[in-house]
C-alpha cells in the first residue's frame, strides 16, 4: 500500500535533485529545467496531501501553480533566447553583468 510517507519522499527526492541542478549546473536552460522540476515536486506534494486529508483545496492549488508555471517557461524561454542572440552563450558564469 502506498502511503503519504511514499509521496512525500519522492517529492523531496524529487526536490533535491532540482535544488543540485540549481546549484550545481552553469547552463541557464539547464538551471531553468531543474527549477520546473522543483516545481513539480511541490506539485506532487500538495496533490498528495490533498488525496489523503479528502479534499480538493491542494489540487486546486496545483492547478494556479501550472498556470503560472506555463507563464514563467513563455517569459523565460524567451529572455534565455534574447540572451543566446545577444551574448552568443547561455553559460550563466559568462552572463554576470547587465552591459551590452
């Protein structure tokens, strides 16, 4: 039997690996990845609370966060391209000042 506890683990592993993806890639599309995953493992988290507490308010909840999250990937998807055009790299070590 699947339990709360199940869910939970793998929403913080889930986590985990979005938060070292973060932390430890140079890439900007590769960071913005591991940031969705992030995402998702609180997503997972919220509908698993709200399966086993009977109500509907966490799924609800993890239906505004994938609206907003289809908005974030729109804008930032295209800052990233602006970004490639402009600089010719996405490497997030070789973007560190906002000069031209």
């Amino acid at each position: 039997m699947i339990t709360l506890h199940h869910y939970l683990w793998v929403s913080g592993l889930l986590f985990a690996l979005g938060m070292f993806g973060i932390v430890l890639r140079r890439n900007a599309l590769v960071i913005f990845m591991a940031l969705e995953m992030n995402l998702n493992a609180a997503n997972l988290a919220l509908v698993a609370f709200s399966k086993f507490n009977h109500n509907i308010h966490g799924q609800v909840f993890v239906f505004f966060i994938i609206a907003i999250a289809a908005a974030e990937v729109a804008v930032g998807l295209a800052i990233i391209v602006a970004l490639y055009r402009r600089r010719q790299t996405v490497r997030v070590s070789e973007l560190n000042s906002m000069k031209l």
